[in-house]
C-alpha cells in the first residue's frame, strides 16, 4: 500500500470536496480519488461542440449552502451566481402563457390571467411553504438522529423535533399533507387553474420518476424551494462560468489546505481488515491505506459494487437491495445559432433568462410518466430550457447560444418489446432525442433548424458519464421511507456505514439530492465526532 491517510474520499463531486475541506482544516491527511479526468461529479463545465461550453448535467444554483460558501470563502475565489430575473416562463397550449416570480406582485398579476382567486390564494400559499421550508432549512446541517445511538439519537430527535413542536396546527398540518400527498393533491387544495397548478406542480416530478398523481410527490416540490441566491429566499442563478466553476473553486480550495486529488483513478473495492476499512483498492491495482473511507457515491453503487456483500450485515444488504433509485432524467446540451422564438412571446426578452417549462398542466405530466412506463419514454416529454448565455457570454460564441435540456419521464430501464426482446438506451437515446427536438419545436417553430450540435445523456448515459445508478440525480428516490434517518436505511441515517470506519457523503443521505454541499458538511462533522476532536467538531 501507500502512504497511509487519515481518510480517502472516493468521488471528487461538489459534496466529496466540501467534506475534504472541513477534515482538512481538522487536521486530517485527505485525499480524494476520482474516476473522471475533472473534478465536479455531475457539476462540470465541458465543450461540448467547438466553442460552446456548457453545464453538462447538473445546470443551475439555488440549494448550495451559504455556510459552506462562506466557510470555504467562494467569493474570494471568484464564485458568482446571476440571479433569474423571473423563475420560470410556462408556454400554454392556447397559445398564452404564464411567468412566474420576479416578486409577489408581479406573479399575482401573472395570475389573474387565469385566475383571480388563484392570485388572491398565492401569499397565503408561500408563507404556508416558507414556514414548512424554514423548519427543513433549518434541518440540513443537522446529521439525523441515528437509530440505535441510545441516549444520543433520543438527544438529537428531541432537538430537531423542537422546531416542528413550535409550529401552529395549520403548520403541521401543513407537513403531513406535503411528505404523504400527491403534487396534484395538495395543489389542489390550493389553486384552481391548470397552469397555475404546473407551473408549481413541475418542482414535484424534477429528478424524480413518478407521477404529480404519485403520493409523496408534493415533498419533492417543496425539496427545490429550500434554497437562496445571493440572500434572497427562494430563487435560482447562474453560475458565472457554469456549475463546473463552483467545483473547480472547491478544489483550489481544498489543495491549499492539503487535500491530494487524484483523477482517472476509479475505486474498484473497499478494503475491509477484520471490522473496519483499511481503505481502497483502485483498478489500477493500487492500494491505498486510510483509517476512513468516504463514499461520494450512490449508495447502489457503494454496496452494490465496491463493498463486498460478506462484509454487509444480511438485514442491511436485503434492505440495500430494495433501496429506490432511478430518476427517470435526460439531459441534452445543445450548441444554438440563435435564440428559440417561442410562437406565445418570440421576442428576446427576460423569459430567455428564466426556466422556460414546457408542460403546461399536470394532467400533461401524468400523461407524461404513464406514457416512459409503457414506452420507455414520453411522446410529449417534460422539458425544461435554460438558456445561459443569455447572461454569461463566455459559453457559446457572439451572437449565439447554449441551451440546457432538462427532461423527465425517461425509463431508467428500457421496457421490452413486445416479442419480449431487450431494448437499450445506447440504441435508443438519438430517437428520445429528436423527441425533445420535436416537443420544443412544436412550441418554438425554427428551433430544431437553429441547432448546430448537441450533447444527449440518456439514463444510462448519464450513469456511464457520472455513475449516476438509473439516471437519478438524486441517488436515490427522494420518498419518505428513504428520507432524514432513513436516508439511505434506518440505523445508518447519520452518515455511517455498516462498517467501522465507513461513511457516506453523498446525495443518497440526509438531506438529498442537489448541488448543497449539506451531505458532505454534515458527514465531516460525524467524521470528526467519531474522531474524539471536540473542538473541532463544534466549529463544523
């Protein structure tokens, strides 16, 4: 073996580098070892066609903490989000459409297009998810408590139930409706138009496959409102540069305080000596030895492939087997001569600048999750658009453009034919494709003529290129058995594995999927507990 490190961090993904920076300033030897050439995981900038540049897979900033940011001083560095200046632009299928955000006045009015009680409705409706989202927020940088810890899961359950305990009746009842109801259900109860209804309802089927009719689904839609943009509440940007930025600046980051980062080093096993790791064997052959070692990666592919199965505990492992993941996503990047002229507003404008969301009701979506079931993909998938060199023109050459694709309802498996033939996304993925082509061009007529290139990442291609188990973003279903101390199973829900010395860093636990840094922070803070350094584990 090599030298021997106080931990080895497998995946050099945003959280992997967030974690090695909190041991590092602990006193901890790190080092990370990564499979891909760059570091960033699934948050990398690529050129993806000659002189376009793009965020490949994860595309847009919201969830990322602001302690890490302030702790890891990414400003100093040179971290910078441009905020959105409305949210999200919803082309309807009557040829009108609807804008949501740029302040509570402006979306009521945005409203009133299509429903004046559905306006009057909206303060009451964000203050009812802000004081859930508040709670939440507050729960991120917290590591669940751990069932079986005795004294110290009973400590800690008290404490973070103590904000839910202050909340009033509606609030609670507010709670239970969002982690067991359908987006559709609880949508219901508070708006009556169907583009209103989608233009919230589509937060609930992001990374997430299943329907808005699927129960549970209304808490993926409140996961993507607990994040902030320069100290606003709430709102999404643009990294300057693209998410491949924030990643490189964690990095540099983390080099200057000791962290070694090794690429094109992939992790063929983790090595097991009696009851504790001994650290990691890449496919090279190399061996290297650590008191910890960190998994940056899903939990499928963590006890599915790297841990060997007799070092797995039979209850954990049959559990671990049944652990949901598959997203359903597909991501396109494509390399644009112009800007789309959708029929509803084809003039530039601030709805370039915004998420532009093509599934205009819920019935839409439905129809949309239904149809990946049967076919393996949607005849009219859910598309989402970002358009960033409209506000960063370092990605794509003067006057023209970027655009990031964001699709659901993808099977992460491809259903047989009939004749009971396998199918493949490899073969496929071109087809699905063209049909994201063609459900923008349907509502923005020349865009399919403007395309110059184009970069497809089927499910499976996103799990070839990421490691990304059935496509999913996420790591795992973000559904309430496997969510807070069951994230990834109850009894390792605050980030320790089934072996001593083991632990998790990744989106696969609390508090989930999204560029957060929350996972890795949080992971750190165990690591350093479990280490004696109280001290330091104060500060985290």
């Amino acid at each position: 073996m090599t030298k021997q490190y106080d931990a080895v961090i497998i995946g050099a993904g945003h959280n992997g580098l967030v974690c090695a920076f909190y041991l590092a300033q602990a006193g901890l030897k790190v080092r990370i070892v990564e499979r891909r050439d760059v570091v960033g995981g699934a948050a990398v900038t690529e050129e993806f066609h000659p002189g376009f540049r793009n965020s490949v897979a994860s595309y847009t900033v919201s969830l990322l903490q602001p302690k890490v940011i302030r702790d890891m001083r990414l400003h100093d560095h040179g971290y910078r989000v441009i905020e959105r200046p409305i949210s999200n632009f919803l082309p309807q299928e009557d040829g009108g459409y609807l804008k949501l955000g740029g302040g509570l006045e402006r979306t009521q009015a945005e409203f009133r297009k299509f429903s004046n009680a559905d306006a009057e409705a909206l303060p009451a409706y964000y203050d009812a998810l802000e004081g859930v989202a508040e709670v939440l927020r507050d729960l991120a940088l917290k590591s669940p408590p751990n069932v079986g810890e005795g004294l110290r899961t009973l400590i800690a359950g008290a404490t973070q139930g103590w904000g839910m305990s202050r909340l009033d009746l509606a609030a609670k009842r507010d709670i239970l409706d969002l982690f067991t109801k359908s987006a559709t259900s609880f949508l219901g109860q508070w708006f009556e138009s169907e583009a209103v209804k989608a233009a919230f309802g589509f937060d609930a089927v992001v990374g997430n496959y299943a329907s808005p009719d699927t129960p549970g689904s209304a808490y993926v839609l409140l996961h993507h409102v607990f994040g902030e943009v320069n100290g606003k509440k709430g709102a999404w940007g643009h990294s300057i540069g693209g998410m491949g930025t924030i990643t490189q600046i964690m990095a540099d980051v983390c080099r200057k305080c000791g962290v070694e980062i090794s690429l094109e080093a992939p992790v063929a096993e983790v090595l097991v000596d009696g009851d504790a790791v001994a650290g990691v064997r890449l496919e090279s052959g190399e061996e290297i030895a650590a008191k910890r070692v960190i998994a940056n990666v899903g939990p499928k592919l963590l006890y599915g492939k790297m841990l060997d199965a007799s070092h797995q505990p039979e209850d954990f492992r049959r559990r671990m087997k049944g652990f949901k993941a598959g997203g359903g996503t597909f991501r396109m990047n494509v390399a644009l001569s112009e800007l789309p002229k959708f029929t509803c507003l084809p003039e530039p404008g601030e709805h370039h600048q915004s998420g532009i969301i093509l599934a205009p009701t819920l019935d839409y979506m439905d129809k949309a999750f239904l149809d990946a079931k049967a076919h393996g993909w949607s005849k009219k998938p859910i598309v989402e658009m970002l358009i960033p060199s409209t506000v960063d023109d370092s990605l794509a050459p003067p006057g023209q453009h970027v655009a990031s694709l964001f699709c659901q309802q993808f099977a992460p498996e491809l259903p047989a034919n009939e004749d009971g033939t396998g199918r493949d996304w490899d073969d496929e993925e071109n087809a699905a494709a063209d049909t994201i082509i063609d459900t923008v061009e349907a509502q923005a007529p020349g865009f399919r003529a403007s395309i110059l290139g184009r970069q497809v990442l089927s499910p499976k291609g996103l799990y070839k290129k990421f490691g990304l188990v059935g496509g999913d973003i996420m790591h795992g279903h973000m559904s309430l058995d496997q969510l807070w101390s069951a994230r990834p199973v109850l009894g390792n829900g605050a980030y320790r594995g089934p072996v001593k010395g083991l632990y998790m860093c990744g989106a696969g636990t609390h508090p989930g999927g999204g560029v957060t840094g929350a996972p890795g922070h949080n992971c750190a803070r165990e690591v350093i507990f479990d280490r004696g350094n109280w001290r330091r584990f104060s500060a985290v």
